[in-house]
C-alpha cells in the first residue's frame, strides 16, 4: 500500500487495527524514520487508548490500556536498545504475550531475536519516492 502522508499512514494503521482481535504479536520493520511509531501510534487511537504512542528512546516498553473489549491493552517495546536475552526477559513480556486480551506491538523485533518472541503479523515500512511517501507491506 502506498501512503503519501502521516495521515494516511494513520488511516492504513487504523483499518488494520480492526482484523485485531487480542492475543496477537505484531512485528514492525523499517529503517529509523520509516514511520513504525506514527503506524503504531494510528493503531493506538483506533482501538481507542489515549496515550500515545511516542518513539521510546529511552522507555524500552510501554502499555496503553484501551478501556475496550477485545483488546483492552496494547503492549509497545521499541526493542533497539535491547542486546541481551536478559534485557528481554527483564521485560517481563510472559505477563503480556499471549493474552487473548492484548496485542503486542514491537518495533525492531530483529533485536529481540527470533526464538524469544513469535510474532504473528509483521507491518514493514519501506521508504518511497519523496520524503513523504511510504510502501506499507502488511503480512
Ligand atoms: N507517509 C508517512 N508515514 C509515516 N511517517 C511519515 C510519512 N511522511 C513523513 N513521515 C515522518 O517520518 C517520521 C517517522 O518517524 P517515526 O518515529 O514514526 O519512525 P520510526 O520508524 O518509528 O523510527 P525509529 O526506528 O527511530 O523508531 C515522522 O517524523 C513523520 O512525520
Ligand atoms: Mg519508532
């Protein structure tokens, strides 16, 4: 899908956010400054949580509780800063990974590392023609 905004960016997380239906681990793949966060923050006020979802230098993860059924929370972990399968596990994602009432968002899951987290969906955003245009492949 091609979107040639931040908007559009925000609607195209906000459609997908409706085949959402709690219990699934999204990967997001994309180079710094692809758009993951604005996509992750779209996907965040579509299922109705207030936060935001801000890039998180330094906080590794944040939960946003939507006051909604079926998801009543989405997991984010910006997993950059990540480097040890100590780090991961300090996360304490077994809280939150699998629950039928969250979706877990993780942008550079690469850092994560394939064996400790199974994602189910994976968003990659590829950087398109000018500054403002983005291919959104969404498998
Ligand atoms: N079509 C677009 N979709 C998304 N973001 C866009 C688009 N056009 C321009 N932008 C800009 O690109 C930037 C994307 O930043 P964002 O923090 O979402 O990227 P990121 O992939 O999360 O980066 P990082 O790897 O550093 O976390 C924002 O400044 C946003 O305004
Ligand atoms: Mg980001």
């Amino acid at each position: 899908m091609l979107s040639n905004s931040l908007i559009e960016t925000k609607k195209i997380a906000a459609d997908f956010s409706g085949s959402l239906k709690g219990g699934e681990v999204v990967a997001f793949e994309g180079e710094i400054g692809a758009g993951k966060t604005t996509f992750i923050q779209g996907l965040v006020e579509a299922l109705g949580a207030e936060g935001l979802a801000r890039s998180p230098t330094f906080t590794v993860m944040n939960v946003y509780p939507t006051g909604r059924e079926p998801v009543k929370q989405i997991v984010h972990i910006d997993a950059y800063r990540l480097r040890t399968p100590e780090d991961i596990f300090n996360l304490g994602l077994e809280e939150w990974i699998g629950r039928p009432d969250t979706v877990v968002l993780v942008e550079w899951p690469r850092m994560v590392g394939e064996a400790e987290i199974r994602t189910d969906r994976t968003v990659r955003i590829l950087a398109g023609e000018d500054s403002d245009s983005r291919e959104i492949e969404i498998e």
